[in-house]
C-alpha cells in the first residue's frame, strides 16, 4: 500500500450505495518501486501486478469476467507509443479472452474521452483516490505522446474523438498490411475484392473498392455494442 493512501472516501461511498464490495490491500507500492529499473515506467509492472491481483480475487469470488477503467484517450496514446516504438499499429480491444488466466476482461470506457469522464466524475461526486505512482515519473514518453494529442487540438478541437473513431473505421486497401487484405478478402497486392462476402463484413460494397460509409459505420457500432454486451 502506498504511503498515505486512505480508502475512507471509497468505503463510505460504496457504503451509502448500498452494493456488496470487497476490499483487498496489497503491497505493490513496494514492489514495483524495488524492481523497476531507474529510467524505466512503473506502470508495466504495475499494471500486471494489479491485473494478477483481480485474476486471482475474481477467481476466489467465482467470477469470469473483471472490467478495467481504461479509456478511449489510453487507447489512442497507445496507439501512438506502438506506431511510434514498435512500427505497429496496435491500441486496446473493449473487450478479449485470457486463455492462461481464463478469464473474459471488459474495457466499458473505451469509447468515452477522459475529459467527459472527469466531468462525469464531479457532477457524480465520485470519490478520487490518488497514486502516487501514476504521473510521478517525469519524462515518460506516455505524457509526451499526451502532449502531442493536445498540440493536435489546433487542427481540430474534437481531434481526441476523430481519433477514436478512426480506430473503429479501419480500410484495410488502403493500408500495407497484405496479410490483413488477404484476411478481409481483398487482393493482397492491388486491393480488389475477392472474396465478397469477406469484405461486405468490414463494410466494402460488392461493386466498390471504397467501404460504404453508412453502412459501414452502423456495421461498426453494432460491433462495438455486441462486443460490451455481456
């Protein structure tokens, strides 16, 4: 537990609520600030401390499924930090299966931007307990990819949103990848469609190698609903 931390606030909420909850305390503060190397993120083992943590506890309480607070802001920085570090264009998924832990994990903010989410937050009076390991590193590439969403905001006021939604719109003719055309039933190399019923179902037309925007895009909120669906 970190020094300081006082879980008071949550516990008179949960109270006032009146919903059964279970509180668990352990010690990663100590841990990842003795095992994280100097200039390295605390947040890599931090997050897979804590993931193994809800694993093992949603197992004891017989759960198969444990939802994350990640948002549509974390899914857009980590597609920069891939793009940018790993020449990959890979963020988060709303929702995918653990085999090793077999266990199903929800990301129901996904779709949501972290300023609505604060604002959200004061008008519910939810209560904030802060980290002190989260933001306490300066010059992590995170905060500087955070930095460049928001230069990004003199193009475009709603450039957090454009982003987002830029992640659910993917054209794969019009990307690289001819391992992902060929997976979409399209031709690899000239990006025709071949197999038809393939490319109908990520919202290309039968007779045109643009996708149909219309339908595409309620293909895709249909989706994004029967993927939160539990």
């Amino acid at each position: 537990m970190q020094p300081g931390y006082d879980n008071a606030p949550l516990i008179a909420w949960l109270d006032e609520l009146g919903v059964p909850y279970k509180i668990v305390t352990e010690d990663m503060y100590s841990i990842v600030k003795e095992k994280t190397k100097e200039g390295k993120a605390y947040c890599t083992l931090c997050s897979r401390l804590r993931r193994g943590i809800l694993y093992t506890i949603a197992h004891e309480m017989g759960c198969n499924k444990i939802a994350l607070g990640h948002h549509g802001n974390d899914a857009i920085e980590t597609l920069l930090l891939n793009m940018i570090h790993q020449g990959q264009i890979r963020a988060m998924t709303a929702r995918y299966y653990s085999e090793s832990r077999d266990m199903h994990v929800l990301r129901p903010l996904m779709g949501s931007i972290e300023s609505d989410i604060q604002v959200y937050a004061v008008e519910m009076n939810f209560p904030i307990l802060p980290c002190t390991l989260c933001g306490s590193q300066p010059d992590l590439h995170r905060g500087k990819v955070k930095m460049l969403v928001g230069t990004l905001e003199a193009l475009n006021p709603h450039v957090r949103k454009s982003m987002l939604t830029s992640m659910e719109y993917v054209r794969p003719g019009h990307l690289l990848d001819q391992d992902l055309r060929t997976a979409c039933g399209l031709d690899a190399v000239t990006g025709r469609i071949l197999d038809h019923p393939k490319a109908e179902m990520v919202g290309y037309s039968s007779d045109s190698f643009e996708p149909q925007n219309e339908k595409q895009g309620k293909q895709r909120v249909r989706r994004l609903l029967l993927t939160l669906h539990y």
